[in-house]
C-alpha cells in the first residue's frame, strides 16, 4: 500500500451509489487517475466542495495495492478554486472543452509536466481573463502534440506544397491537403487559419497571431474533426459551446 501527495485539478465527477462519488482527476504527479470519496453526497461533508470540477487541490491518494485502479481520496484541500470561471457558462464549456481533451488524449498514471502547466496556467489565465474560443483551439493544438495527435499542416500531404489560400482536411492523414490534390475531402480551411494552428503547434503564442473570426471558426471545426477520427472520441462540451454561441434568431 502506499500514499500519494499531489496536486490535481478534478476533471469530472460521476456519482455511484450511496454517498461516495468517483472523480477523474489530472495530477501533478501520477497524471490521470481515478479516485473514489466517501461520503461525499453528505450535506456534512467538507471535501465535495473542494473536489467539484475544474478546482485545482492538494490531495493524499490512497492506494491498497499497486494495480488497483481506482484510488482513495483520504485529504483534500484546496489551492484554488476558479470561482469567477465557474460563474460563466461560456467559459464553463470552454474548460470542460480542455478537460475532456485531456482525458481522452492521456492514459491513467502517465504524468505529464507539459500538459499539467499548460492545463494550471491555461486555468490561471481565464480567471483573470475572458476565456475564448481561440485560446481553447490554442491550448488543444498543444495537447495534440504533447500526447502524440499533432495534425500535419505545414504543406500539402501529398504534394508538398505550401502557402495556399484554402486547404482541405483530410482525416485520415491527419493532414492538409491542397484543392489540386483534394479528392473527396469536404472540410474547407482558410490559409490564415491553417498557418495561425501550425504556429500554435509549434508554440507560437496567441498575442502573436491576428486572427479574425472565421479562421477560428475554422479552428474549432477543424479540431472538431480532428480529434473525432484520430482520438476516437467527439468533445461533447463543444456541441454545448456551439449551441451557447449561436446568436438567438430574433424573427421566431
Ligand atoms: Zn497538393
């Protein structure tokens, strides 16, 4: 058996029976993992307060065995709580949209030091600051690389060329194709956009870039796309930040 002293930010909750809850947290220092509270849906306890999503703690993990999967929240306490981004819808999706990127892009136990201060700073940032889409799309092309599904956008896939007005996602290469070589490939990308993401892969930071609202809007299709086919799973919280985003229809 063995203790683990970490911080972690929750990634989500799911309520099990009783009064326990089972939260998937991104640690410091054991990466992802999954860890179970007791007697958290009590309206005495002190720690649900502190393990609610998107809250970055101080825990002592609990471990019986050294295979066991789910570990035990024995402390909690809290280093900071984020309470002017948990206060806004926008950029609730925003952080949900992050969160569930990095638990489908990452495997239980692996810590990562780059995606644990990319994820803290990216949290510091949009309580200070108003959190946007670019910033989202920013932080998500740094993931893709960190964790292996770095989309190639530097060139033409199949015939090397660079610099174009408009490119064409295709997803099985995970690439960019130019309209010369497109074939069946439907998703259309500005070139501002396609350029502005590979210098964001690469590091570059946002304040550098110009982007105009379309090449975002590119962006988040692209990623969209992106991380369904080559992370095998669909970021639910960006259907929820599509629908908040559209401005409501005055004529009905
Ligand atoms: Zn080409």
């Amino acid at each position: 058996m063995s203790y683990h002293a970490t911080e972690a930010v929750t990634l989500r909750r799911w309520r099990t029976q009783e009064a326990d809850a089972l939260y998937l947290l991104f640690t410091e220092s054991l990466g992802k993992v999954t860890a179970k509270a007791r007697g958290v849906a009590k309206s005495t306890s002190r720690i649900a307060g502190m393990l609610q999503p998107h809250s970055r703690i101080h825990v002592i993990l609990y471990q019986k065995q050294e295979d066991q999967d789910v570990l035990s929240v024995t402390q909690v306490s809290l280093v900071r709580r984020y309470s002017r981004l948990q206060g806004n819808l926008k950029s609730l999706s925003l952080v949900a949209c992050a969160a569930e990127l990095i638990d489908f892009c990452t495997g239980e136990g692996e810590p990562n030091p780059v995606i644990w201060s990319l994820l803290t700073k990216l949290l510091d940032f949009w309580e200070e600051n108003e959190a946007t889409e670019a910033q989202l799309a920013a932080f998500a092309l740094r993931i893709l690389k960190e964790t292996g599904f770095e989309p190639h956008l530097a060139a033409c896939a199949k015939c090397g060329v660079q610099e174009r007005s408009e490119w064409y996602y295709s997803p099985e290469r995970g690439a960019v194709l130019c309209p010369g070589c497109r074939r069946t490939e439907r998703l259309a990308l500005s070139g501002t956009a396609v350029v502005a993401m590979a210098r964001l892969t690469a590091g570059e930071r946002l304040s550098a870039l110009h982007l105009k609202e379309q090449d975002v809007k590119d962006m988040l299709l692209f990623l969209d796309e992106h991380i369904g086919y080559h992370v095998g799973q669909r970021l639910r919280a960006l259907r929820v930040l599509q629908q908040i985003s559209v401005p409501p229809d005055v004529t009905k």
